[in-house]
C-alpha cells in the first residue's frame, strides 16, 4: 500500500508542475569530468537519450540515459577515433551509427543491447562519395539508408549491415538533385522528405531500386518543406510552408494550414520532433526574435511558445539540435553548445520517498537502504513472464556486477546486491526487460 500512496504522491507533483527549460546540472558534470572539446550531438532511440561530443583527447564520447538526462553511462565502444554522427534503431533494439573522422576517415556502428556497447562494422568505403558527411540514416534489418549534406550523391543505400554502399539517387521522376531534409523508416518502407526540386516526400520498398513519390507540396517556393517526423505508430508529420502534412498510412496526406497553429507572419521553421502526443518547432525569427512552438499531434489546437527558461534567447542565439523522448526534449543553442537544454516536467522528490518507475505495468524501485553498506535490495515488478537483465555500473559505465540474467514469471522480484568488494562512491543499476529499460543511481558508503 506504501508504494501505490507514493506513486500517486509523485504523479501528481509532476503533474502540478509547469513544463520549462532549463540547463542539465548532470550534463554539466559529465561535460567537466570527460574533457569536454567540442561537436556535441543529441540523439534519442525511443526513451534513450544519447549525447556524444569530442573529448580534449580527440576522441570521441558516446553517453546514454534511460532517466530523461539525471543519469548519464558511457556506452563501450570499439572504435572512437571517429564521431557518432546519426543514429537508427533496426529490430530487436539493434542501434546503427555512422560518422566521419577528423581525417576523413568513416565508420559504421552497430549495437546489440540498445547501444550499451557498439561494435564496428567492416566497412568497404570505396562506393562513398568524397567529402559525404552523413545527415541521417535509417535501417530496416540490416537493409540501410543514410543521406548527407551534399544534393547530388546525396543518398547511399546497403544491404548487409553497413558492409557496402551504393549511391541511391534513382527516383521516379528522373531527378536525383534534390536536398534531402530526413529519411525514415515505416514497416518495409523508407520514407524521404525532399525540400527543393521535388518538395515532398517520397518512398522506397527495402526491396525496391528507386524512390516513387507520394506526397507533393503545391507552393513552388525554395526550401519549402522543412522536416518530417514520425511517432511510434508510424504517423508521418511533413512540415511545410503551407503547414503540416498529416499521414498515418504514408500516401494519402492531409495538410493542416499553418494559419490554425498561430505561428505568426514573420519567421522560418527548422525542424520538427515529437514528444509523446506532442510536436516541438522551433523558429528563427530576427524581427520577433527566436521561439519554440508545442502543439497536440492531433493539430486541432494552436501551437504554444515554450521559451521560459531559456536565459537570453533573443536573436542569434536560436536552438540548433533537437531530440526528443516521449516525456521530454534536450537541445543545444547556438554559441552555446557547452550546455544541454531540457524541456519537461520534473517532479521534486525528498531522500525519504520511494521512487518507482512504471511503464507499461513494469516497476523499478529505488533500493532500500540508500545510502548503503554493504548490501542493499533491489525490487522490480514484471506485468508478464519476461527476460530480464539486471546490471550495474560505475560512473565510468563500466560493469561490475550481473545481479539477475534470466527469465522470470509476472510479480515482484526482489535482488539482493552484496557490494562488500567495492570502493565508496556512486553506482548504477539498470533493468532491461520485455522491451521496458530504465536506470537508478544508488550510493555505497563505508
């Protein structure tokens, strides 16, 4: 009865508490303590969120968080000579990367447990254009589509994992020269959204040899779609200069007028996200100044401006990278990529209350005692029989314990962990099971 009191408690202090931005006091920590240099990047792959920069070692950081950014663990990787430049999620929670180096040089990534650990791929580059810098890239099984900055062989497609590229450039309407804003995967379909010189989206069978159009922005104006995005059920959003394009079966689109939202005169979008049952546009506008719009997905109600929070977010200092989770966002601004913005609701919760994480009918509790020594309990609830993991951490993301590798029934498990061979400090535990992940942090004093 204790926990369910506490859940409540907890649901409706979130709840009660007005969403903003504010500036990642974790981000921070990790940015000081891992020699923080440059290039920073924001990613999510369902409700992970992954930040990734140069180190002052010139090699490259990849750190992730199952708790909206309170908890950051270092993903183990192979190969860090070379940046993390766009991500995608295969099945079986398979994550592919691909980035350039300092010196040109390339690298595809993949992981196997969510983006833990990566390994890298063995990559024949010789099919990829000189200077391609990959933008975005999408993957059905190991069947991949990357697109890069550059308009002509601006697209590159393969079809065992990342071994071998080939320029993808074949479209319905006999014109490869086209900017490429994103690509996206839909069940056996990528889905690309071209701003100039076809403005529209276009698809491709995981199978097929060409793109075919599907959907056309009537206003031949320049630049005239400036992003897609697409929920968990596979609805697409196209953001347009008419407003946005709406499809849940990715031919027939419905476009709503930006009119409805109350986006203003003055001012250009640059990107679209969405957030649980939410969409964020953020515009640059040098007469109003910059701002970032919310609205229900469902586009039947104007947008609002979310900028409180944003300390000097006047002209110039615009958002420049966005990600979202379906909870919360996590941006960089423009001359200010040493701070990570957050925007979502955070509820204050004192040392002495339980926190538990539920989704989907899966519960993770914090340990009991905490502070502790040596040993502490560790309680998670399963809504079905389910394969579970259960790990821990140090702050390095370095394992140091496998408490429960195994499949168990529906109900309430409780671990014991014996940390009488470790230092003091902090550490971390992370439960994996039918498809919920989620991590806590838990502090051993001797």
């Amino acid at each position: 009865m204790k926990k369910v009191i506490l859940s409540i408690i907890l649901l409706l202090t979130v709840q009660s508490l007005s969403a903003q931005w504010s500036a990642s006091a974790p981000y921070a920590e990790l940015r000081d303590s891992e020699g923080y240099s440059g290039f920073p990047g924001v990613h999510t792959i369902g409700d992970r969120v992954f930040t990734t920069f140069l180190k002052s070692d010139f090699s490259y950081g990849l750190y992730y968080s199952d708790d909206q950014g309170e908890t950051w663990i270092k993903s183990l990787v192979e190969d860090s000579s070379v940046a993390f430049g766009a991500f995608s999620i295969s099945i079986n929670d398979t994550i592919f990367n691909i980035g350039i180096g300092l010196f040109g040089n390339y690298a595809v990534r993949k992981s196997g447990d969510s983006g833990a650990t990566f390994e890298s791929v063995s990559l024949d580059a010789s099919n990829i254009p000189f200077a391609f810098t990959a933008s975005h890239i999408s993957a059905i099984n190991d069947t991949l589509v990357i697109t890069g900055t550059t308009r002509n062989n601006g697209i590159l497609k393969s079809t065992d994992g990342g071994k071998t590229w080939n320029i993808f450039n074949t479209f319905s309407d006999n014109d490869d020269n086209k900017s490429i804003k994103e690509v996206a995967a839909i069940g056996d379909y990528f889905y690309l959204a071209s701003s100039s010189n076809g403005r529209g989206i276009y698809r491709s069978h995981k199978d097929s040899t060409r793109w075919v159009g599907t959907f056309s922005v009537e206003d031949q104006l320049q630049n005239s779609v400036y992003g897609m995005a697409v929920d968990a059920e596979g609805t697409i959003f196209l953001l347009t200069d008419e407003g946005i394009a709406k499809s849940s079966d990715g031919e027939t689109f419905t476009v709503t007028p930006a009119s409805n939202f109350g986006f203003g005169s003055s001012g250009v979008p640059y990107g679209i996200e969405v957030m649980g049952d939410s969409l964020m546009i953020p515009f640059a506008d040098a007469t109003n100044g910059p701002r970032v719009y919310i609205l229900n997905k469902n586009l039947q109600t104007e947008a609002k401006v979310i900028n409180e929070g944003l300390i000097d977010y006047d002209q110039g200092s615009r958002i420049s990278t966005f990600a979202a989770t379906s909870t919360n966002a996590f941006a960089y601004r423009t001359g200010q990529d040493t701070t990570l913005w957050v925007f979502g609701n955070k509820g204050m919760v004192t040392s002495n209350e339980e926190l538990v994480y539920e989704v989907n009918g899966f519960k993770l509790s914090q340990n009991y005692p905490n502070p502790f020594n040596p040993t502490t309990n560790i309680e998670f609830v399963l809504p079905k029989a389910s394969q579970v993991s259960l790990k821990v951490y140090n702050m390095l993301g370095q394992q140091v314990a496998e408490l429960v590798n195994g499949r168990f029934g529906a109900g309430s498990q409780v671990v014991q962990f014996d940390a009488s061979n470790l230092a003091s400090g902090m550490y971390i535990y992370r439960l994996q099971a039918g498809g919920f992940t989620q991590t806590r942090k838990m502090l051993l004093l001797k």
